[in-house]
C-alpha cells in the first residue's frame, strides 16, 4: 500500500492529464489524497494482519476521495482484505482469490464490464493472468494490467464521466485503467522485495 501511494505521488501529473482529456482533471490528486491519507493512517498504527491493512486503506479511500474512484477502489480493498480473512500471513494463491473477490466487487458497484473503458479493463486481466498462474505470477498480473490500460485507448466510454463525451472518448487511454496499472505494479515490486 506505500508502494502504491509512493507511485500514485509519482504518477499523480499524468494520471490527472489523461483525465483532463476525456473526465474532469482530478483522477490524480484524487488518488493522491486517498493514499496519502492511508499512508498516515498506516504510520500511526499497522493493522495486525494483511487483509486488515487492506481494509483501513479502502474505508480511508471512501471517506477522503471525492470522485468515482473512492468507493470504487475502496470497495476494491476492502473486498480483498475481507476476502483474505484474519490469517497473520497470507499466500500468493489466496491473494489472487481474494483480488478476484475484490474485482467482483468494482464490477457490481459500477455496472462495468470488459470492454467499458475504466479501471476494470486493467484489473480483470490482471487477475485472470494471475489465477491462470495459481497466484504465482504477480509480475504477469503487472504486465496484462499495464497491457489493459493501453488497450483502453481505441475504446469508447460507456460507464463514468468519460461516456458522456461518447465517441470523443475514443483515443485517450483511461485515468483509472492507468492507476489500476500502478498499483498491480507496485504489488509485483512488493512481491519480489
Ligand atoms: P470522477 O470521474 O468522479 O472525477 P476519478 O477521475 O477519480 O473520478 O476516476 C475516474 C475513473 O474511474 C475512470 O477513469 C474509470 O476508470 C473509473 N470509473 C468511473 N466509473 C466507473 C465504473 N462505473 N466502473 C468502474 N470504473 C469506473
Ligand atoms: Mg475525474
Ligand atoms: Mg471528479
């Protein structure tokens, strides 16, 4: 969760440019003011398990970002710590299971699908190429996220801000799909840490 936060400071300029192009220019600093709170909350006190950190990140998401992407990404973690249980440790294997659980989750909160332009379009390849490895390959699930977030460009909006511009959306890569992307980047990195 640092890592992603330590990306998403990083990244913050590019992720609010693609939105300007096809939102309303705030992904970034909403993503940013999400995980800098987390951060805090992270730095006063460690929860005792991993599915619990994942959890006290995505209620800080929900209650600090002001966009879509807060209770998107916020139903996200907290699905996958729920989804993890109060095991100390956790296996890549139930990781993967738990991201499924989670990504389920954003596709019924929002009423994505495959294929929509959003977030979802990084995050279901992702998981697929990570259950297809039994939870080994975290740097696979890394590569199609970063995959799926290119593969947005040519595709028009149809849920989220972005639809409403219809064909205009058509040739800018997706703000969410991009951050989906940073932070299945900074789970691989953490992987191999
Ligand atoms: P807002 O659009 O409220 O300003 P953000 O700019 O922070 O929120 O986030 C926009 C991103 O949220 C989009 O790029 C898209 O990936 C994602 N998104 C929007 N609506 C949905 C939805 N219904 N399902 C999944 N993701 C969505
Ligand atoms: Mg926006
Ligand atoms: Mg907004």
């Amino acid at each position: 969760m640092t890592a992603t936060a330590d990306a998403v400071a990083r990244e913050a300029d590019r992720l609010t440019e693609l939105d300007s192009a096809i939102g309303d220019a705030d992904h970034g600093e909403n993503m940013r003011r999400g995980f800098e709170a987390a951060r805090a909350e992270l730095g006063e006190e460690i929860p005792a398990t991993p599915g619990a950190v994942l959890m006290t990140v995505g209620r800080k998401l929900v209650s600090t970002v002001g966009g879509a992407s807060g209770p998107l990404y916020g139903t996200l973690l907290r699905r996958t710590g729920k989804a993890l249980g109060s095991g100390e440790r956790v296996s890549r294997e139930e990781l993967a299971g738990a991201l499924s659980a989670g990504v389920e989750a954003v596709a019924q909160l929002g009423g994505a699908a495959a294929g929509d332009k959003t977030m979802l379009d990084a995050l279901f390849p992702a998981v697929e190429a990570m259950t297809d490895s039994g939870g080994k390959d975290f740097e696979a699930a890394r590569a199609a996220a970063e995959r799926g977030a290119e593969e947005t460009v040519p595709l028009q909006a149809r849920k989220g801000r972005a639809s409403y511009l219809g064909e205009r959306s058509v040739g800018h890569q997706d703000p969410g799909a991009t951050s989906a992307a940073l932070l299945m980047a900074a789970l691989a990195a953490a992987d191999t840490a």
